[in-house]
C-alpha cells in the first residue's frame, strides 16, 4: 500500500508525518480560513433553498390554516348568534305557552263553575221540591197523628172507665175529649 508523501507546506503543522490529522482537525488554525469558506457557501445553499422551497410551503400552510381559523371562528359566532335567537325564541314560545296554559286553565276552571252553579241549582230545586214534598208529608203526618190522638184518647178513656167498673157513654167521652183537645 503506497503512502503518499507528506506535505508541510500544503497541509499544515496539523498533520502528522504519517498523514493523520493531529488532535480537532476544526480547530487547526492553518485550516480555519478554509473552513470560514465552505461554512459561508453552505449556509448561502441552505438559505436559498429555504427561501425559495420550503419557507414558501410554510408561509402558505399557515396562511392556509389562519384562514381556517378566522373562518371557523367566523362560524362560531355566527352558530352563537343563531343560538341564542334560537334560545330568545324557545324562551318566548314557553312563555306563550304558558300564558295559553294559564288561560285554558282559567277557561277551564270557568266552565266547570258555571256547570257546578247549574247542577247546584237544580240541585237546590230539586232539595226544595223534596223539601216541600216533606213537609206536606210532615203535615199529613201530624194532621193525621191529632186524628189517631183522638181516637187513641177516646179508646183509652173508654178503656179506663171501664177499667174503674163504670159503663162509660161514648157520647159524653167523646164530648170531655173534644173539650180536652180544643183547649
């Protein structure tokens, strides 16, 4: 295997005589300046290459993704607002609802007084009408009660007489139960 020849003057004092670099070939001063050159060209490649390639895609990536964002936060609101008139309006209809229910309880409640005044005056009519049966009942009753008082009150005084051994005349126990009765 052939070995090129070391050259001092072409390679520095940062290499050995066997062609290896002595210690952190980056920090050799001979090589510093080469170093400066290769380092500037790479990072010129790598800024062009950013900014005609990639900072471009990115640009409009997030470009891209700004608008999103503005437009769905644009939908949000929007959703918001038709939300809450959706709510106004549910908040109105139940109220209505139930101004309409009071009402048709009310309505309710009406009817059922007016059908329970009817049905309790003909109720009183018909308590009345049993009333005034009653009574000429009543009446009958004791129209008649007096009749059988008298009749009761002749049997017995008849029957007491008679108890004491004496013949009672029906006429003249008739007449003192007349006398009786009348006061």
């Amino acid at each position: 295997m052939a070995v090129e020849p070391y050259q001092e003057e072409l390679a520095g004092t940062c290499v050995d005589a066997g062609g290896s670099a002595i210690g952190m070939p980056q920090l050799c001063g001979d090589w510093v300046g080469n170093q400066v050159f290769w380092l500037i060209i790479t990072l010129v490649v790598i800024y062009f290459i950013l900014a005609r390639v990639a900072l471009p895609r990115i640009a409009s990536v997030l470009a891209e993704r700004q608008g999103t964002i503005t437009n769905d936060i644009a939908a949000a609101e929007d959703l918001k607002s038709k939300a809450q008139h959706a709510e106004a309006a549910y908040d109105k209809a139940l109220a209505d609802a139930r101004t309409e229910a009071h009402a048709i309880a009310q309505r309710a409640r009406d009817d059922i007084k007016a059908d329970l005044d009817v049905e309790k005056a003909h109720a009183d009519a018909e308590i009345s009408a049993k009333a005034a049966e009653s009574q000429k009942a009543i009446d009958a009753i004791r129209a008649s009660a007096l009749e059988n008082v008298e009749i009761v009150a002749k049997d017995t005084a008849a029957a007491i007489v008679s108890a004491l051994g004496m013949t009672a005349d029906e006429a003249k126990i008739n007449a003192a139960v007349d006398r009786q009765l009348k006061g």
